[in-house]
C-alpha cells in the first residue's frame, strides 16, 4: 500500500522568508507522480506542482520548487520570497500512473505566512 | 470550463436520512474519485472509478455506494446517514495523457449529519 506522510502538522513565517514543507512516500512502485496541493480557506484544491518519478531534475513554478529525493522517498515543497496569500494547508500527494491511478494524500501542513 | 461540479454545496441530514451527493465532470477523464476531510485532516479516498461501469473501494468506504454509468457522472450515496459521516465531501477527475497527469477537484460538499 501506498503512503504519504507530512510530518510537520503547522509552521509559520515572516512574509518574504523561505519556507521548506516536508513529505515522505512509501511505494514499491517505479512509475508514478508526486504533487503538492493547496487548500486556502475556499477549501479548494489548488495544484501546486507535479513531479515525474522518472524526471531526475526538480520541478519548478516560479516561487514554488521541489527537492525529489527519489532513493530516499523525499519529495519537499520550498516557497521563496512567501507571501500572506500562501497561507494555506499545504497537501503532498502521490499517484501510481498504472492500474487504478488513485491519489494518496498525506495529513497536510497548515503554513501561515505573518504579515 | 465547467471542470468537475458538485452539488449540493450544503446540506444537513438527520440520522438515518439518505441523500446522494452528484458530481459530473466535462473533461472526459476516465478516472474518478470521491474523497472525505474531516476537519483539520487530510483527504481519505471513498471510492474511486477507472472507466464508466468500473467502480472500487477506497480506505473508507463503508457506510457509502457509488455508481458510474457515464463517464460525466459519479454520484455518491450515503445510506443511513450517521453523524460519523459528518465531513466535507469532494469529488474529483484525473487523467493520463501525453503530458502526464493532474487531477482536478470540486469546490467541495459541506455535510452535517445532526
């Protein structure tokens, strides 16, 4: 069975610091994506960014970039220069692209950005 | 760009009501989900459904049916509501393409079970 989990339930930062959220996987499997999801108080999910499992180079979306640390399970989320719209919980999720392609969420960290 | 729609937005049950939660989607994903978050949690997969007339359990499935005739609609059943089931309910779509995959969300049903 597959696993995510957060191990940082909350963290707070100044506006404009860089922040590291944590995740780590638990899979068998070879072939699959990593992401991390927003929730704002909308409750909608946001996506963040995705990583291939195959693609060595980390991912990156303007602010937002992923350390992919594949032997070791490790997929973190940096912010860069935070701002208080990022204040939201923060979800890392995993997805096996074979057979039932079902999408494991970890437990979430609530990040503040303080003003 | 409708993208996955649920309804109803709100709703309270009483114990032992019924009621089913709709979800469509216009993307034409295979893939279908229905996800819980209690509150303060992260989200735990109901069921989920690879294809119209393909559906399986989740972590958590009991106390919940679900059907898939089209590819457009997976609607959620709760039978017996009990308060347990008191969470935000969300659906969700993905597919598997050229450039990867991506899943798309709801806005989420907020259901009370008094």
């Amino acid at each position: 069975a597959q696993t995510v989990t957060q191990s940082q339930p909350e963290m707070s930062v100044q506006e404009a610091e860089t922040v590291t959220l944590s995740c780590t996987y638990d899979t068998s499997e070879n072939n699959y994506y990593l992401f991390w999801y927003k929730q704002p108080p909308s409750r909608q999910m946001i996506l963040v960014i995705r990583q291939e499992a195959y693609k060595q180079q980390n991912a990156t979306e303007n602010r937002f970039s992923v350390n992919f640390q594949k032997a070791a399970k490790s997929f973190s989320l940096k912010i860069s220069d935070s701002q208080l719209g990022d204040t939201a919980m923060y979800f890392c999720a995993f997805m096996v692209i074979q057979g039932a392609q079902k999408l494991v969420f970890g437990q979430g960290t609530r990040l503040t950005i303080n003003p | 760009n409708a993208g996955v729609t649920q309804t109803p937005k709100f709703r309270i049950l009483k114990i032992g009501q019924s009621m089913t939660l709709q979800c469509t989607q216009d993307m034409n994903h295979n893939y279908m989900y229905w996800y819980r978050q209690d509150p303060g949690m992260g989200l735990k997969l109901i069921y989920y459904s690879v294809g119209a007339g393909i559906t399986d359990k989740g972590e958590v499935p009991n106390g919940y049916n679900v059907s898939r005739s089209t590819t457009e609609d997976f609607p959620l059943r709760l039978e017996l509501a009990a308060p347990s089931q008191t969470s935000v309910y969300f659906c969700a779509s993905s597919y598997l393409g050229p450039r990867g995959t991506e899943a798309f969300f709801g806005q989420g049903t907020r259901l009370t079970v008094v």
